[in-house]
C-alpha cells in the first residue's frame, strides 16, 4: 500500500533526520511509528502526504510514486489529524468535518449525510452538535471531531500525528478504543505516530520503532515483546512492560507463602488429630527429623485409620501432591494449584525442606492485590 | 472669553456658515476616505506578502514605520515639490501614514493565527489561497480590522493639517479661526472634525462584529 525506497532526508544544516529508511505499510493495517523525540517518525509520517519532501529515495502508493504528485491533490485523498486538534474556530462542527468532501467539490447532500453519520459513529448526536463550534465541545469531544473529519472524504489512508498525546487519561483511552472500532469497521490503512508505549502495544497491529533517523524494529506487538531486536529497545519497551507481558505483574512467590503445619513421620495419630484440630486444616504436611518433606497425610486418612493404635503417620502418607522450589514462579503455583485439585501447593528449598504452602486464598490475595493496585 | 460666550459662539457660527461647514466636511471626508481606501488596497495585500516572504517583512515594515516618524505637517510639505498643492498631494501624503498601522495589523494578524488550524488545513488539501482565505483571513480578521480603525482615527485627524497645502476640508475653518482669532470658528472645524473620527470608528467596530465569525465572538 505505502512503500519507502531508501528514504533519506538531510535539512539545510546537514542534520540527517532520515537515514535510508526501507518501510512497507500493508493494506489496511495500523502501523505505529514510535520512537523518542528526534528519531524521524514525524518526518516519516508526513512525508507520505508530501508535507515534506525526502532529499533521497522515493515513496510509493499503491505503486505509484508520490515524488511528482500535486500534494494538493494527493493530501485530499489522505486523511491528516494532528495533535493540536486544529479545528477551525471559526466554523461549525459540521463545516469543519465537510471541509475536505467540499474542497473536492463533491455533492452537499451526500456529504452533509455523511457527516451526520460519522458524528453518531463518535456518539456525538448530530442534531445537537453539528451547528456548535469547536470552542463549545470538550477536549476529547474536539478530537474525535479532528478524527471524523480525517474521514469525512473516505481516503484510504490515514495519517494521525499524536492524535490523543494532548488528551487527559480517560478521553485518551476512550478515543484509542473508537479509534480501534473505527479500524476494524472501515479498513482503513492508518499510520499512526506516538511515542507512548502503552498506547502503541494497545492498539497496533504492527509497531516500528524508531532511533536516530533509522528503523530499529518493525514487528508486531507480540513478537517485539518476545524478541526484543537490542537494548535500545529492551529499555524502550521498559522493563516492567516486558515482565507483565508474561501475565501481569507477579510479585514474588515468597510474599504468598503460607506457614505448613507439620508433623513428624514418627508421630501417632492421636497427636495429628491434636494438629488438626488445633490448627483448623483438613491435612498435615509430613516431614521427617530434618524438616525434609515426606508427604501429606489427610484428615481423611488419619480419622479413618484412628482406630488402629501401631500406626504412625509415617504409614499413611501420600506423596501424590503438588510441589514447587521456593524460587519458582507464583504463575507456576498457581497453575499446579488448579492442576492439582488440592486446593494448594508445596513450597520446598533445595535441601526438600519445607518451606510453606500456597493455597487458593494465596490466589485470591493476589487477585486482589492486583485489583486493588489498579485503582 | 468663558464657556458660554464660546459655545454660543460655536453655534452661531456653525449656523451662519452652515454652507460652507458642510463644504468643509465633505470634502474633508472625502480625502480622508480616499486615502484610507488606498492605505486599505495596499496595505491588507502588501501585508499578505510578506507574510509569505518573510524575508521582506522586516524591511517593509520599517520602512512604512521610518513614513510614520516624520511629523505629519512635514511629511505633507515634502509631498508639494513633487505633487504640487491640492487634494492630490495630501492624499498621497495621508495614505502614506495610514499604512503603517494596516500593514503591520495584517501581517501581525495572519503571523499569529493558529498555528494548528493552519497546519491541519494545509495537510488535508488547502491550496496556500485557501489557507488564506478560509483560514487566515477569518481568523486574524479582527486584528487587521483594528488596524483599519487606529488608520482611520489617525488620518481624519491629521487631514485637518491637509488645508496647509491647499486641499481644503475642516482645517480651513481651523485655520481661518486661529488667523482671525475666532475660537468659535476653530470649533467649527475641530468639533466636526472629532465627531467624524468617533462617528466611523463606531461604524468599523460594528462592520468588524458582523464580520467576525460567530464561533470567535466573545
């Protein structure tokens, strides 16, 4: 759809913004230029609407070489929003958003319609806002006006330049969950620049990452997330996104340990029913002299068998349960835990001493934790 | 002489010359409008200009500004060796100094509108006339229209100077009442002469409310 050929651009003062850059942006894809301030991705961008011209190597759309397109023509048939919004203060919402389909002097009463059915496609009603102006609307409602207008002419392409990087927290996620509708609705081709990770992963199919004028990594979201092309972007990404990729956000496993109670092999049954009781558990982790695991003796078990005096609770242990070292995950935990239909797993060290337990209210601590940490 | 003498005075005086004030006025107006309609015709598009070649600003404006700091009686006798006496010449010479303001009104105007209205407009497929004309131009509207106002303000006081080189209007009355010591015939020319500055900067301040667009009207 959009291709660069060994793109350069080198300003007046010998500052090379673009190095050769080699670039494809599929048919009806959303690609995200991401990069730190200075890496190029706006000049990237806005040279596929010949705002500004590469000093080497060509741009082709649809296999077309845009180099001797009349940018007048060629930017009506490309949508632009931009992060200053810039809507014309001096013209009605409705005007605003008919501005491209009118400079291509196309029929009013097709494109008034077509207007009112973007608004409703924003959640703006039509009849209320159209003949408003833009000073009257709130932020975001400003932006999806810029966003709609973008539309209005129906291009295929779209350029967004930090379209939601000016907005507060929760019109930005609003407009990145519309802006992702309107993809999937429209098959629209949109090359989109951020330098906002989060928003990137949120909503690209592909990101490309940007350093010093050169293409660091171009990939999808998943497979930057997995194989990180260097450090640069490793620290790009950060280190906490990398992490609570593989999840979320699992703190350590020793911060959901719960103490075992234990008893030893040589013990009677008497004294376990003591444990028990005392203790209000349904099971006792076994153990011998040295604190080493030797399995799970069951409430079950112990009444079952109180009967007979010789038996030591050595003579009734089961070793079918779940263990996991003290150094492996919670994630793994928790998995053994469902697995294991026991309601909890082991924690051992190295030695197979017993370290504690993890169990379904561990699970649920977390959840919580988790829950609790994001509001 | 106290107040009342020189109001009567003033009255009666305008009455008895009635004529000849309304001469005065006439074509008082006439060069006063004359010339702003040239300072307007050549101002907003040089104005336009060098907004688009900035190079040329700085020295354009300093140059209308170097006009503007020549005293006004001064500036209307340099124009005699060249214009001769009459209408002509004071004209030229007012249009001169109403430049300045309308000039420098535009260019400011159009140099400080929205940076991101301008942006937008040109990357969705403005033509750069239609950044001007459906852009620039609404938005710096009321700035360039401030300008017109302080020209026109300026230029019907300083054409009363314009009677020194022959070209008639309120300062004759003036004049003529400071020759004979007639300060009821100064009022004459002076009253008219402020009634009329006051009386089209109030039209200008309402041309420029109907002409801002009404999502900029405070």
């Amino acid at each position: 759809m959009i291709e660069f050929k060994e793109v350069s651009k080198v300003y007046e003062d010998n500052f090379e913004v673009l190095k050769n850059i080699n670039l494809r942006v599929n048919k009806g894809e959303l690609l995200v230029l991401i990069g730190p301030s200075g890496c190029g991705k706006t000049t990237t961008m806005k040279m596929i609407n010949r705002l500004i011209d590469p000093t080497k190597g060509e741009i082709f759309i649809n296999g077309n070489s845009i180099k001797h397109r009349n940018p007048v023509e060629l930017r009506r048939n490309i949508g632009y929003v931009i992060q200053q919004i810039g809507l014309f203060p001096h013209m009605t919402i409705q005007d605003n958003v008919a501005l491209v389909p009118k400079l291509k002097k196309q029929d009013p009463k097709k494109y008034l319609k077509k207007v009112d059915e973007l608004l409703e496609m924003v959640g703006l009603d039509p009849e209320i806002y159209k003949n408003r102006y833009p000073t009257e609307l709130s932020g975001g409602q400003q932006q999806r006006i810029g966003v709609i207008r973008a539309l209005a002419a129906d291009p295929p392409i779209i350029l967004m330049d930090e379209p939601f990087s000016a907005l507060d927290p929760i019109s930005r996620e609003q407009l990145q969950d519309e802006l992702l509708n309107l993809h999937n609705k429209l098959d629209k081709t949109i090359v989109f620049v951020t330098h906002d990770m989060d928003e990137a992963l949120k909503i690209a199919d592909r990101i490309c990452i940007m350093r010093e004028g050169e293409i660091v990594q171009l990939n999808t979201a998943e497979e930057i997330l997995r194989h990180p092309a260097n450090d640069f972007v490793k620290n790009f990404i950060g280190e906490k996104r990398l992490n609570s990729y593989n999840g979320f956000d699992f703190p350590p496993i020793d911060e959901f340990i719960s103490k075992a109670i234990t008893i030893r092999e040589d013990k009677g049954l008497a004294e376990a029913i003591n444990q028990l009781r005392q203790n209000r558990v349904d099971s006792l982790i076994v153990v011998n002299k040295s604190n080493q695991y030797k399995g799970v003796a069951s409430s079950w078990d112990i009444y079952r068998n109180y009967n007979d005096e010789k038996l030591k609770i050595k003579d009734i242990v089961r070793t079918d349960y779940a263990c996991i070292k003290e150094n492996d995950s919670v994630e793994k935990a928790l998995i053994m835990i469902k697995e294991s239909n026991k309601g909890y797993v082991l924690v051992l060290d190295d030695n197979k001493k017993v370290k504690g337990v993890i169990t379904n209210g561990s699970l649920v601590k977390l959840l919580a934790n988790k829950v609790i940490k994001d509001n | 002489m106290n107040g009342e003498s020189l109001l009567s005075s003033f009255i009666n005086t305008t009455i008895e010359r009635w004529p000849m004030v309304l001469d005065s006025i006439l074509s008082h107006l006439s060069i006063s409008l004359m010339s702003l309609a040239i300072a307007v015709l050549i101002g907003i598009p040089l104005g336009i200009f060098i907004t688009r070649h900035r190079k040329f600003a700085s020295v354009i404006i300093k140059i209308a500004s170097v006009f503007q700091t020549i005293p006004s009686v001064a500036l209307l006798g340099f124009m005699i060796p060249f214009f001769g006496i009459g209408r002509k010449p004071a004209v030229i010479a007012l249009t001169i100094y109403a430049l300045l303001p309308i000039l420098q009104n535009t260019y400011t105007g159009i140099v400080n509108c929205d940076e991101a209205a301008k942006e937008a407009g040109k990357g969705m497929g403005m033509t750069s006339f239609q950044v001007l004309y459906m852009i620039e131009i609404p938005l710096s509207l009321s700035i360039i229209m401030a300008g017109i106002r302080t020209a026109t303000v300026m230029t019907i006081g300083v054409a009363t100077l314009a009677s020194l080189i022959g070209a008639g209007g309120l300062g004759d009355l003036i004049f003529r009442g400071i020759a004979s010591v007639n300060p009821g015939l100064i009022l004459t020319g002076a009253v008219p002469s402020a009634v009329l500055a006051v009386l089209f900067d109030s039209i200008f301040r309402f041309l420029e409310r109907q002409l801002t667009p009404k999502g900029l009207r405070k």
